[in-house]
C-alpha cells in the first residue's frame, strides 16, 4: 500500500443545478484532514469546480501514486458513483495516467452513519422561525424574459469536456447586457459538449470553448454555422 504522503483521499459531491454549499463542503473536507494523516481534496461531478478530471490532475501533478474516492452521498447514489466510474476511465483513457484510482463503498454501508441519525432524531432539535415572506418575494412575482437565453450544459460528461470554463467564459461576456446564462443538468448528446442552446433561435452549439463562448454572445445571423473543431451549430 503507498505511504501516507502517496495516497490522497478525494471526496466527491454531486451538486443541484442551483449550486452545493461549498463553505459546509470545505468544511467537511476540512474535519476530514483533521482526522488524517493523508491528503484530503475536493471534487464535484457535475454543475461546479473542480471537477474529478482537474482534481486528477493536481493529484498526479502532486506526485500521488493513489486515490481513494469517498462519493458523498446519504443514502448512497448509484448515479452519483456510475459517473464517478465513467469519469475516471475517460481521464485514464486521454490522460493515459497510471494512477491507482479506487472508490470506497458508500456511506450508507457504515453502521455509524446510521446511528448518528438515530442520535440526531432523539436530540430537542433547533426550533425553525424563518419567516414565511421569503417564500412569497415579490420579485419572485415577475417574469422578466430575457431577449436572448444561453442555456449551457453542466452535466458529467460537458463537465469534463470543460464546460465549467464555457460557462465562465459567457456569464463574463454577458455580464450587463440582456442576455441571460443559465447552467442546466445534462442536455444530451453528451459527446458533443460543451453544448449551449441558444434562446429563443433554438440553436444548438457543440464543443463551446471560452473562446467560441465569448463569440457566442455576438448576434448570429439564422442558419449559419460556427468553423473549426468548436462551436458547431447542430442544426447545420
């Protein structure tokens, strides 16, 4: 087994499209390394940064001859670890890395998961006072239709074809202007990411890099197809 200082410990989550808790996240990761002697790194699936094909990366430029993956999911997610699978044989598949990438059982097979809920559920509890107008904002009471809406895929597979820095590149170069950038779950056809649909034209661009993203947000005349290896129209 490799020595402590070899080994990293790598928990994954997998996010909503509205985002994870990243400060409750790092603080976990945190406590975590606390009760650790090895290396402890954060990654998501899907809809944030880093992603497991960067948080790889780091880890065998870190000089790690070993992973070990802790999906973070109660009780267990079988979507969130068939991707986790499928996203570590493509990184081996075009990084061609000899890493020793291992996924450790869920946590829901713990005995001791179980018994802190039961701990939890016979505690007095934290009474709830929020108040009841933040369900009823009245800004939540008007549409605002955008004049252009840039949906941009942030599932797996968009995710490690790099769709975190798509959406970077056009949530900066929209920043102001009347066009709305919105991340969304997994669009298909998955091998075609980054993908973005283009509203209310209806397009469909794939393989959106930064660089085809912040020409993305020039108005398009109808029909035309983006060049080169990115930013293809599907419709053409």
């Amino acid at each position: 087994m490799p020595q402590p200082d070899e080994r990293v410990l790598l928990l994954i989550a997998r996010p909503t499209p509205s985002g994870v808790d990243g400060r409750s996240l790092r603080s976990l990761a945190a406590a975590v390394a606390d009760r650790t002697d090895q290396p402890v790194r954060l990654a998501h699936l899907d809809q944030a940064a880093p992603s497991i094909h960067t948080a790889l990366d780091e880890t065998v430029a870190a000089g790690a001859a070993q992973v070990i993956i802790i999906p973070l999911a109660i009780p267990d997610d079988r979507y969130l670890a068939t991707w986790i699978g499928r996203a570590v044989a493509n990184w081996r598949e075009t990084r061609h890395r000899a890493l020793d990438v291992r996924i450790a059982a869920g946590l829901s097979c713990l005995p001791a998961v179980a018994e802190i809920l039961a701990r939890l559920g016979r505690t007095e509890g934290i009474p709830i006072t929020t108040a009841p107008s933040g369900f009823r904002s009245p800004a939540w009471s008007i549409l605002q239709i955008p004049d252009r809406h840039l949906l941009v895929c942030r599932g797996p597979r968009c995710t490690a074809h790099g769709a975190g820095a798509t959406h970077r590149a056009l949530a900066d170069a929209t920043r102001g202007s009347t066009t709305q950038v919105t991340p969304t779950g997994c669009l298909g056809p998955c091998n075609l990411g980054p993908l973005v649909i283009d509203n209310p034209a209806g397009r469909w661009h794939q393989a959106v890099d930064p660089t085809t993203a912040t020409q993305l947000v020039r108005p398009v005349p109808i029909g035309s197809v983006g060049g080169g290896s990115s930013g293809r129209n599907l419709e053409g």
